[in-house]
C-alpha cells in the first residue's frame, strides 16, 4: 500500500511505541496507528531525499554561480575599479590638455569593454533564473541579488563618467588649443631671440635648424630638441631661459608639420611676420636707409618680415628686411623714424574673401581642369563669401591671376 520499505530501527521503533508492556505484539486494535506511523516515516523518507536533492541542486547553481557570475561579475568591478582610478587622476587641475585626451581615449573603449560585458553577464543571471525549479526560484533570486546590485552600481558609475567624459573632451579640445598657442607663442618667442642674438635672416634660421637627410636640408625630431637647446645657451645672457620640455618642443613641432618635418618653406611661413604700411616709405636694397631704393612703399601695403628688426646706427631708427606681399619686391624697410613717425603695424595679414573662390592644393588652379571639371579634388575646398584667411606667402602670378598661399581660419585648411 505504500510502496515504501521500512528501514528496520524505525520498524523496531514503532513496535515498541506501540506494544503493551508484557504483551508479544502489537494489538489488533492498535493496526491502524501503525498504518499511520509508517505513512509519516514515510513522508519523512520523501522529505528527506527531497532535500537532498535540493541541497545537490544548490550545490550545482553554487558551483555555476560562482564560474559563471561571480568571476564574471568581479572581472566588471575590477575594470570598472581602473576606470575609476584614471577618471579621478584624469581630473586633477594640473593635467594638461593632451594627457586629458590621451587618458580619455583609454576610458572609451574600456567603458565600451564594461557595457558589453554587463550586459552578457545580466544574459547569463537570466539564463540561470529560468532553468531553475520553480521551487528554488525564490532561493536562487536571493543568491543573485549581490551581483544584480554590483552590476547596477556599475552601470551607474560607467553612464556618469560616460556623461561627464564627453563634456571633458570638448574642455580638454579647447585647453589644448589655448595651450598650444601659448607653446607655439613661446617657441617663436624663443627662435627669434635666438635670431636677434645671432643677427639672423629667416633663411638662415633653418639652416641652423635642420639636417641633412641625405638627399636636402629638413627639420626633423632630433634637429628641432637640439636648435632648441642651442638656443637656451645663446639667449641666456647668464640667466635661466623658460625652454619648454622635449615632449613640449616634440608637440610643438608635430603642430607645425603632422609628420614631424619641416621643409625651408614651412619655416619660412612660421617665422613669417607681416606688417602693414601706415605711413609713405621706400623699399631700400641695404639695412642703412642710404642705400638705394628699389621701390616706393604705399599706404596699406603689406610686407612679410623676412629677419628682426636692427638699428641703423647711422641715424638711430630700426630697420628690418621684408617682401612686398603683392609683387614680392625684397629689401629694408626703416620701422619708425627718429621723430617718432611710425611707419610699419603689426597685421595685415588676415584677408576676408569677397567673392566664392577655390583653396588648391596646387598653385595652378587650371591644373588637372579637364579631369575635375564636375568635381573637386579631396584636397580643394570652397572658400566663401565672407571667410576669413591669413595669408602666408607673398602673391604669386599664374594664368593671369595672383594667387596666394593662405589658411582658413574657420577650419584651418592650407592651400
């Protein structure tokens, strides 16, 4: 009837329960109450090996818990624990800009790497929970809170530094601008004291500057630390000069030329200073204003300083090289009288476009027509109406129009 076999000690057990003192067995009467005691045994039996079956059931969530979610789990924390750490150094005030970027370019893809993996992991807990026994839903939901709660916090950490590493991006963008005009400042600063204490042309300079590559002259990593270094020995005077580190100059240089080389052209632009006439001058062929004239300078005329300035002792006024930016005349121009006229201003070097042009690649602009005759080349851009360009080169005739190598200001484009 109940399918069940007795273990003997329970058997022996109930008969005794049950069996009056001195008598052989059980009673008749008593039949039933051991009917009832086997039942319970037996539901005790059942339950028995119900929870055993239960506790080797947990044993194997416990075992695929802890190879399936909590490495998985700890592996998130711990990345997400090196995000955090380089989020708080990537905020300290006196980070620059480039290490801002470089550090955020770190983050990204990690924080991508943490997303990812949170969101395998909450597929794995899922999968887990619904190949469970109804029985141990409850039980295994408990289990599996403390990695649902890590996750969560997680989750929350990544989506705020997500947030705030955007917005830091854009700030460190427009740090690095600002910190790069100020090296860039400082570099020409440094070149052009170098130039005065060696009394030097623009040429000149990049013959001290470069090195030969075998085939031409250029400017190259090793070449550029070691002007610079040469030049904190020459323009000293005795004193400490302010060089920037040679990770700065290294930064500096990749600014001027991507690529790190810099051509007798390219130092020609950055040394370029231009000046506008503001008073009626002359353009002389030697630094003493006796010398004779080559040209006529007239009012808003724009020339392109080729040296630094230098005094003509002979009547005290300072005198520089330039090239006339429209006809590109060379010669010495005086700065200011010893009056106190003044006849060269900073600027003139930025020109706003009046009517839609192209910026070239090349200087030619009919060049290759026929095969761009419906399209630019990738390297042209339209320049409209309204932009603003500063020009570095003196202007230059071809097919019957002056071009001139300029930037946009808007984009920063060359041509």
């Amino acid at each position: 009837e109940f399918k069940f076999t007795l273990p003997d000690p329970v058997a022996d057990k109930i008969i005794k329960h049950l069996t009056a003192p001195g008598a052989k067995g059980v009673a008749k009467d008593d039949f039933q109450r051991i009917k009832v005691q086997i039942g319970i045994a037996r539901d005790r039996q059942i339950d028995l090996q119900r929870k055993k079956r239960m506790d080797e059931l947990k044993d194997q969530l416990q075992d695929r818990i802890e190879k399936e979610v909590k490495t998985g789990v700890d592996e998130i924390t711990t990345l997400n624990s090196s995000i955090e750490e380089k989020w708080q150094k990537l905020k300290e005030p006196d980070v620059k800009a480039a290490d801002k970027i470089a550090m955020l370019d770190k983050i990204d893809p990690e924080m991508a790497q943490v997303r990812e993996k949170i969101g395998s992991q909450q597929q794995i807990m899922k999968q887990i929970k619904e190949s469970t026994e109804i029985s141990l839903k409850d039980w295994i939901q408990s289990q599996l809170s403390e990695f649902y709660s890590k996750l969560k916090k997680v989750d929350t950490s990544s989506q705020k530094i997500g947030r705030e590493a955007s917005r830091l991006r854009d700030a460190a963008g427009k740090q690095q601008e600002k910190e790069l005009q100020a090296l860039q400042k400082r570099g020409l600063e440094i070149i052009r004291q170098y130039q005065k204490a060696k009394d030097l042309l623009n040429d000149a300079v990049f013959e001290e500057m470069s090195a030969s590559n075998g085939k031409e002259r250029v400017v190259n990593e090793t070449s550029f630390l070691n002007f610079f270094a040469k030049c904190g020995k020459e323009c000293s005077n005795g004193e400490a000069v302010d060089i920037p580190s040679e990770e700065d100059l290294s930064r500096l240089l990749c600014s001027w030329d991507a690529e790190g080389h810099l051509d007798e052209e390219k130092v020609r632009e950055i040394l370029r200073r231009c000046m506008k006439v503001v008073n009626k001058t002359t353009l002389t062929d030697g630094v003493s204003s006796k010398s004779s004239v080559v040209r006529k300078l007239e009012v808003n005329e724009v020339l392109m300083l080729q040296s630094v300035p230098c005094k003509d002792s002979e009547i005290d006024v300072l005198r520089v090289k330039v090239q006339a930016l429209n006809d590109g005349a060379e010669g010495w121009v005086t700065m200011s009288g010893n009056q106190g006229t003044e006849y060269l201003k900073e600027g003139g070097n930025i020109f706003k476009v009046k009517k839609e042009t192209l910026l070239t690649e090349d200087l030619d602009i009919t060049a290759g027509a026929k095969e761009k005759a419906s399209q630019l080349k990738d390297t042209d851009r339209r320049l409209l109406i309204g932009e603003l360009v500063e020009v570095k080169s003196p202007m230059q005739e071809q097919s019957g129009m002056k071009r001139v190598r300029c930037t946009a200001l808007k984009d920063g484009a060359s041509g």
